[in-house]
C-alpha cells in the first residue's frame, strides 16, 4: 500500500511537473527573438565575444574573468555549432568591423539567439529540478507550488530572455538541491553541481551552503565531516572543471575577481538603501506582490522555528537549506551598485519559503480534503498577481527597439559620410557609411572637441546620460553640465519607448557650429 500511494506522488509530481515545465518553456521562448539581429541586452556581449574568441582562435582561455568561465564555454560550443549552417563572422576587434566595443554584429545574430535560448531552456530546466527538490524535501505539493512560483516569476521569467549567466546558475542551484535532497543523498554529486553554479557565476555558490544544511542535520560528527569532505570536493572539482583558467592562469582569474568587485563598489547605495531597494522590486515587479509577501511571511515562520529547533537540538537541516543561502541577501546589500539580475541565484529558496509557507496555513484546516483545496485557490492567488506581469514583459519584449528606429532614421536623414558621435546603449552606426566616434558616453571630450572635430551629429542614450543627471552620477558635475548644455542643441529627432516601442530614450542632436 506504501509503495503504490509512493508510485502515486511521484506520478503526481512527475504530471504536474511536466505542466509547470511546459508552462515555464512557453512563457520564456516567447519574444526570444527580442531586438534582432542586434544583441541590445548590456551584458550579452561579454559571453558572445570571447566565445568567439575562443572558436576563432582555438585558444580556451577567456582572459577574462569578471564572470566565471563555463556559460562561456557552452556559448562557444553553440558558435561551432551554429557555424556549420552560417557562415556568419567570428572577429569581435570592434576597429574592423566598424562598431563600438560593446556591439555584437548584426551578422552574428545566429551565435546570440542560440545562447538565448540555451538560457530559456536551461531556466526552465532548473525549474523541473527545484519542483523535484521541494517535492523530496517537504512534499509533492509544497515542490510543485515552488516550481510554479518561479514559472510565474517576472524576474525569472524576464532574466530567461537575456544570453546572462543568472539563469543557468539559478538552475544549477535548484539540480544542487535536487541532489542534496534525495532520498540516497548524492553527496559528492550535490558539491559538483554547486561547483559548477558557481562556474557559471560566482555567487551561486550559495548552494553549497544549502547542501551543507542537508548533510549536517541529525548526523553525528563523523558522519556529518565525510559527507561535508564529499561536497567540497566535489565543488573544487565542478569550479575547476568549469573555470579551469582560475588554476592555469591565476593572476589573470584574481584580477577579474578585483575589477568585478570594484564595479560593484561603484554605486551609491548602502545597505539599508539597498535592502529597501531589492525588496521594493521584489514586491513590485520581481516576483509578483502576494509572492513576495508570503516570502517575508514565511521567512520569519522559518527563523522562529530555526531557532527553537536548535535550542531542542532537534534535526533543523531542511529549514536551514532554505534559509542559509539567504544570509546572501545582506552580503549583496552591502555593495553599492545595484542590480536585480542578482537575486536569480536565490529565487529557488525564496519559492520554497512560499510555498512551504502557505502548505503550513492551508494545513490549519483540518479536513485533508478542504485543506487541499484552500492550498491550491492560496497557490492560484499568487500566481494570479504574477503571471499578468509575466504577460506584459513578453508583450513587451516584441516590441520594436527605440534603437533600432532610430537606426532607420539616421540611415534615411543623415547623409552618407557624415561625421557622427555616439555613446554606448545607442544606434549601431556602422563606419563603412558614417565617420563614427564611440565613446561610452558622449561627455568623455568637451563640446568644443567636437566642433574642433567638425563632428555634425550627437547621438545621446538615457541608459548613459540618466546615469549622469541621476545616481550613481558618473562623471561629476562636469559631465552633467555637459549633457546641460548638448540638450539645448538643435533636436534633430527623439526615440521614446511607449505603447509601440520599448529600450532607451534615444535623442539626436545637430552641431550647430560644425563645419
């Protein structure tokens, strides 16, 4: 009788699962396409372009390691195979093909769409792991719940539209505690898998902490320091194998790890401002209002159990893998700069602390039947206030590009061989038809440069200058004197993202005293 009502749960699980993971897929390749053929994500370039480093020279070493090494690899696997139906460039010297550095070409579009949807897959793959964890860990319906949640994650689900390293680090933290949490736990398979999340970005390796909590509950100490020997090193092993460079070329690996932490450091928050800050976009947007308060809800329920369990000495380790990788949240805070991508890595707990959260409520009511029910109309409420936000972002996310109108417009109004100026997060103006100057942002020379340049035409960018006017105020008062100072210059045309576009402002201004 056992075995069947087992046989049961796991077919439940498995039915429910392949629902929530249909779901999940359909949600995340919708708008994949978003922007082509140019790549106007901030972030994409940095995978693409040593991906094609490697595949063009041969050579695995990224010489690069602000991010880890193995979405990169797997981005590169992509360009070799997507190369043996294109015949699509791999050069990224941005000098010979015209663009600024931070542009993948249009040509290359192929390489970034196969990375987007290795993404969505990968996000949603992770899905289906975390659904079976939660299911190991506190029950089938309490791992479907969580699954769903992250299904109907604006977040999540935006983030799966971004060839970023969030996403498949997330998943890879759900499969590490989908191995922590078997029934025969696969200890050494468990530390691999947290290895290679954070081989795919650094901070992920806040599973381990999770898969720690599993290994060390109700143990004694023996026990607990083999299981714990197994997962370190099967972590070394998995970020070895993942960044292997960190190893062959280490001075490199540690000067990637400073210039990243400087770039995080170069914000103008602080830690309360920052924790506000996460949790107001957690609220609004980021997972959906009822989500995010359940999540607050359930992580003071949890604590207060935590902390009466271990004063009972009672076995504590599932609460504490759910509840550990969270102690990331303030380390996060604590660095100005600011970025919701990386709250990804910790959805999975933050789910399960939902879900979990509202299986202990609808258990309040006695009758199993009843109980169920109100579980699954508590369950359907939260994901009532996320999946319309889900639905608006995919709207959203097809889109024309205020920067691709603006493209055509240069290309109809401005004649050929004019001298134009750009900034980063704006056209891409291509030389073999235009005299262009990058810059990353346009107040880097002084307005007489350009006259002194006879430069005829501005291109100005909000994802720029709203970093100058507006925190963190790059560049000082000078920079935003200059951007003063341009905005009265005659304006040629404006890109606004509405009902019918979405990116950046876009403004184009003319050089009066040009020649």
């Amino acid at each position: 009788m056992e075995r069947r009502t087992q046989s049961a749960d796991r077919a439940m699980v498995a039915a429910g699962l392949a629902v929530v993971a249909a779901a999940a897929a359909y949600l995340r390749l919708t708008g994949i396409a978003w922007g082509a053929p140019y790549a106007y994500h901030p972030d994409e370039h940095f995978i693409v372009h040593r991906a094609l480093d490697i595949v063009r020279t041969g050579d695995l070493d990224p010489h690069w390691f602000q991010y880890p090494s193995l979405w990169i690899y797997a981005e590169a696997l992509l360009v070799a195979a997507v190369r043996l139906f294109s015949a699509a460039p791999l050069e990224t010297n941005y000098a010979v093909n015209g663009i600024g550095p931070w542009d993948v070409l249009p040509e290359q579009w192929p390489f970034v769409l196969a990375g987007r949807v290795a993404v969505a897959l990968a996000g949603t793959a992770g899905i289906a792991c975390l659904g079976a964890a939660g299911a190991r860990l506190f029950g089938a319906p309490v791992g479907l719940a969580a699954a769903a949640f992250v299904m109907a994650a604006p977040l999540h689900a935006e983030s799966s539209h971004y060839l970023t390293t969030d996403v498949p680090s997330g998943a890879l933290v759900a499969a590490t505690l989908w191995a922590a949490a078997a029934r025969r736990p696969r200890w050494l398979l468990a530390g691999l898998l947290a290895g290679l999340a954070a081989g795919t970005k650094y901070t992920a390796g806040v599973a381990l902490f999770a898969a720690a909590a599993l290994a060390w509950a109700g143990q004694e100490p023996r026990a607990v320091a083999a299981r714990w020997a197994r997962l370190g090193g099967g972590f070394l092993l998995g970020f070895a194998l993942a960044t292997p460079y960190a190893i062959l070329d280490a001075p490199a690996f540690w000067q990637g790890i400073a210039a990243q932490r400087r770039n995080y450091l170069g914000g103008a928050g602080n830690l309360g401002s920052n924790l506000c800050w996460y949790a107001e976009y957690a609220y609004r947007t980021g997972l959906g209002p009822v989500a995010a308060l359940l999540i607050g809800l359930g992580v003071v329920r949890l604590a207060a159990e935590l902390v009466s369990g271990a004063r009972a000495r009672q076995p504590v380790g599932k609460i504490g893998a759910i509840l550990l990788p969270l102690l990331y949240l303030p380390w996060l805070a604590w660095y100005p700069a600011r970025a919701e991508r990386n709250l990804v890595v910790v959805l999975p707990f933050l789910a399960l602390i939902a879900a979990e959260f509202l299986h202990r409520v609808a258990s309040l009511v006695r009758h199993p039947r009843w109980a169920r029910g109100l579980f699954a109309a508590l369950v359907a409420l939260a994901l009532a206030s996320s999946l319309p936000l889900v639905a608006e972002q995919n709207r959203d996310f097809r889109k024309a590009d205020t920067r691709t109108l603006a493209l055509r417009w240069i290309e109809e109004h401005l004649p050929r061989g004019s001298r134009i100026a750009r900034e980063e997060y704006t056209p891409q103006v291509r030389s073999h038809r235009y005299e262009v100057m990058y810059g990353w942002s346009l107040a880097r020379w002084p307005y007489d440069w350009y006259v002194a340049n006879e430069v005829e035409f501005l291109v100005a960018s909000s994802s720029v200058y709203g970093r100058v006017l507006g925190p963190p105020h790059l560049g000082g008062e000078g920079a935003a004197a200059f951007y003063r100072l341009i905005f009265g210059l005659p304006r040629l045309a404006e890109f606004r993202p509405g009902p019918h576009a979405r990116g950046p402002v876009i403004l184009i201004f003319r050089v009066p005293l040009a020649r």
